[in-house]
DNA sequence: CGTTTCATTGAGTGCGATCAAGCCGTGTGG
DNA sequence: CCACACGGCTTGATCGCACTCAATGAAACG
C-alpha cells in the first residue's frame, strides 16, 4: 500500500513538476527528482511531509520582512530535513544541486514503526547539536573564524579531494551572517596563510588542517 | 500524559495525588532541589540522564577553550533539558534560582513508553525551533534589536507583572553574543524610546509590545 | 560576442568591543 | 548605625572589525 497518494506528488514544484521515479511497492516513502534551484517546499507552507536526501544538496532559507535573507541548513545525502513540530515550513527548500529525495508522510512516520522513530529523534537530535553549534560560531567568533570553521565543515560532509562547494558566495554569507565581501576577503586571507587553496571558487583543498582545528578549539 | 504532565510534581509530593498513575513512580524519575548557583551537571560529564524543570529557572553554558563563555538557554519550569544525543554533555548547567528538578533516565525514557517517547521528540523538537529562531537573531540583528526580542522573550516565558529578570546582565550577554556594556546601553535606549521600563535591574515591564513585535518582523 | 551574474578588491563608515571610570545596592565588621 | 569593601550595573571615550558603497575582474549563458 503506497504512502503517498499520487496528489501529493503534483503538489511539488508547481509548474515544471518533479518526476516520480521509480517506487517500490514496499517502500515507506516516494522518491522524488528535484532539477537545480527547484523549490522543494515553500516557507508557511503546510508542513506534512518530511524529506530525506538521496542525493543532491538541499538548502534551507528563511525570508525576514524586512528582506534580510537567512540560510538555515545545507543538507547532504542521508540526512533529514523539513524536521519540525509545527503546522507549517518556517523554511523554505530548495534543490542546490539536482537531487533526489525520499518523502515520508510526517505523521505517519511519528507515530508509526518505533524504530523509525527512533531514528527521526535521532535526526532532530542532531540537527539540535548542529544548530547549537552555529550558535556559537555566530555569537562568539570572528568573520575568519566563521569562514574557516564552514571549510572544514564542508570538507567533512562532502568528502572529495578537492572538496566542491555546491553553493555560491552569498549562501555561505547568509549562513554564517556576514556579507558576500567579508567572505571573500576572509577566503583570500586563508589562502594567503596557506591554510587552503583554491582553484576554482567552487574547488578547495584543506592544507593545514590541524592549525584551522586549532583555531575553532 | 499525566506521568509527565506539568502536575508531576503532585505525584511525588506525598500531598494529595489526584492523578492515576498507571506506573510505579521509580519509573519516572526522582525530584531534586538545588540552591541558587548549584551545578546541575558539568560539561564533558556523562549523559544518561535527562532533565525537567518542575520550579525555578535553569541555564546552560559552555567554555570555549578561549575563556569565551556561551550561554545555551535558560529553562523555565515545564520544559526539558539536558537532551541529546551523545555521550557527554556538551554544556553544564546550574541552577539560576532555587531549583526543582525532575531526573529520568534517558535510556529508559527513549527506550519506553511510545508516548513518552513522543514527548521527548517533540521537547526536543521545540529546542530546535528556539536554536533556529535565536540563529536568526545573532546572525542577522542588531544589538538593540537582539535585547529588544530577549525582553519579549523573558516577558512570554515568565509572566507576571512586573516582569522578573532571574539572569543577571553577563547572562544575557553571553547569551546575545554581546557584552554587558552594549546589553546595559541597548536597555537604556529601549527605555529612552518608551519601549520598556525598569523598576529594578532585575524587573521590567513591557510599554509598546506592539512596536517591539513589529522590530523583530 | 555581448550580456548577465557572481566573485574579488578597494575606500570609507559605523556599530559594537574594549578600556576606564563612576554608580549603586548589598553585605560585613567595627 | 555607619564605614567600608565588593560585585554588578551604567556611562563615557576610543578603537577596530565587519558593513556599505563602488569598481573591476572573471565566468556562465544566450
């Protein structure tokens, strides 16, 4: 019996609707494409469902009023997002590069197989530490501190030598709260301290690992 | 519900226990009180146990191997604390009042009762939405505006007219990601625009919530 | 090849940190 | 009861880091 009915499926995306691809008829969940910059779901929209990275990166933004951007979390194959305990998205979604991705009918999945459960508190729980974490790298540390402890960051979840950042200049600003020019610079003055180097400026490689360890404690 | 309901507290007391509980008490956990600037726990301490505030306030901090000193949240009676996923506490916390406190075993909570279970999901799940929220706020707000939203904040959780501050002003800073000069000037100017007032350094009252909501969007 | 978008670099400004006094409530001992 | 010390809070003066504004450089794209 199929979790998802295939309504749900047309929901996403709007116009140029996501493909279905293939779902095994024992599968919890369905699997869904998502092409680059697609909006997975949007911000205040209904909150039912609960998504998992296949493959692809995820990004989450939040719109304030006054139109300051802000990026909540960049998500990486196997881990959860859309996490939440209200009725509707405080974030939105959108596809950083193209991905697939699982969806999981959020209720039934909570209140369903203990064990699933135990594994969506599991990622709730980490999600908590990660964003405990970013608290105090927004609140107590410097702009070369921030950019250094998001590269190593980086380079630990998207392993690959070199490491590739999927997103540009101005999600790594929103996501450490800072601006596209103090990125950049503090990039620049990473290099110039032969702690990475670039050779795109989606490409790096981490030299002294053990010194940008040491800088964040 | 009831085993873990805000009126818990009855179950223990020896005084008329109106509940049913369908479960022996030693399975819930045990009451404990601290004096005001008790620790609870201490970081890097083994965490098997988990926490909830019954009365009094609670507040968690860290150490950075700098000295920078990082507040992780306060805790008014009703809510969880100490929950996570590893093995060690990445926070200590003590008791910024006279505390009550109930103490559970965190394998037997997670491991039970489905609906405990749930409850724990959903604690933990409400302490990311305040880390998401409070990310927004030190990545993306000015000073005035971070002291501006933690006096709403304060106000929401400990209602009572005048309003009672528990922390002192180092708290608030280290919780901010400010100092205590900026946080003391911050609350001089909010009561200069009529926005607050205060009777105390530890009591307030809030004047024009209306402008203070629209600040934060 | 022109256009657009993104990244980098430079110059100047401002917000919040730092350093340094005062101020005030509280407690303690004479 | 006052004198005094102590810690927490407030206020002032100055400094520096990160923001803003502006221009240039470098890719991506039609």
């Amino acid at each position: 019996m199929s979790l998802l009915g295939p309504h749900v499926v047309q929901t996403f995306g709007g116009g140029a609707a996501p493909v279905a691809v293939d779902r095994p008829p024992g599968e919890v969940g369905a699997r869904l494409r998502f092409p680059r910059d697609e909006e997975i779901f949007a911000q205040d929209e209904e909150a039912d469902l609960l998504y998992r990275v296949i493959c692809g990166v995820v990004r989450t933004t939040r719109l304030a009023n006054d139109g300051r951007r802000h990026v909540g979390d960049f998500y990486y194959p196997g881990e959860f997002f859309g996490l939440q305990r209200g009725e509707t998205h405080r974030f939105s979604a959108e596809a950083l590069t193209d991905c697939e991705v699982l969806v999981l009918r959020r209720a039934r999945a909570i209140d369903g197989d203990p064990v699933v459960q135990r594994l969506i508190w599991e990622a709730t729980s980490q999600e908590l530490e990660r964003a405990r974490e970013r608290l105090m790298l927004l609140g107590r540390r410097t702009a070369f501190e921030r950019v250094a402890g998001f590269l190593l960051d980086a380079a630990g979840r998207a392993d690959g030598d070199p490491v590739e950042l999927p997103m540009g200049r101005q999600d790594i600003a929103d996501y450490l709260g800072l601006t596209v020019e103090t990125v950049s610079r503090m990039i620049t003055q990473l290099q110039a301290d032969g702690a990475v180097t670039f050779l795109d400026c989606r490409h790096f490689r981490i030299l002294r690992r053990a010194a940008l360890a040491q800088l964040l404690g």
